[in-house]
C-alpha cells in the first residue's frame, strides 16, 4: 500500500520591531559616550550598532528609534513562534568632533 504524505511547511512570519534606548545611572567613564551593539545570537556577529551618545549627569540617550525587521518561523502544529534571541552590547567610547 502506497500512502502519500503532504509535507506541512512552517509559516515565516516578518516582524519590524522599534527600538528606544536610554541608560539611566551610568556611572563617570574615562570615555565619555556609548555605542550599543545589537547581535542576533544565531548570527554570532554584530548586525547592527546605534551611532555614539554622550553621557551627560548619568543619562545616555539615543534620540532616534531603531527599527529591526526579523524573520520568524510559527511552528504548524503548536501555532507559537520560534525565540530569536538578540544580545545587545553596551561599550564606552571616545566622543570626538571634526570639523
């Protein structure tokens, strides 16, 4: 007997997802601005980084939204969306100004 199975493909779902960030009590640095890195973990490298912020009175804040778009996969059987998981890389950096 020959049984024919129709193959179930997982559903991509496309996500944008907008980005805030502020650090709040940072302490006095020798290097007075920050970076944030953003590093999808399955990629193993940075992606994306947000440009320098100065720190002023412990408050780094970065005015512009980031906007991400992902690709997730929804499971077929259980309907959930499979975890991305995204570190993201706080570092000190030196503020300079050419002009």
């Amino acid at each position: 007997m020959f049984k024919s199975w129709r193959s179930v493909k997982k559903k991509k779902v496309k996500a944008t997802f907008k980005l805030q960030f502020q650090a709040t009590q940072v302490p006095r640095l020798r290097k007075p601005a920050l970076i944030i890195s953003l590093m999808p973990e399955d990629v193993g490298k940075t992606t994306f980084k947000l440009k320098k912020a100065a720190v002023q009175d412990g408050i780094c804040s970065w005015d512009n939204p980031v906007y991400v778009t992902l690709v997730l996969i929804k499971e077929p059987k259980s309907g959930k969306l499979r975890e991305k998981i995204y570190h993201f890389i706080v570092s000190s950096v030196r503020w300079c100004t050419h002009g």
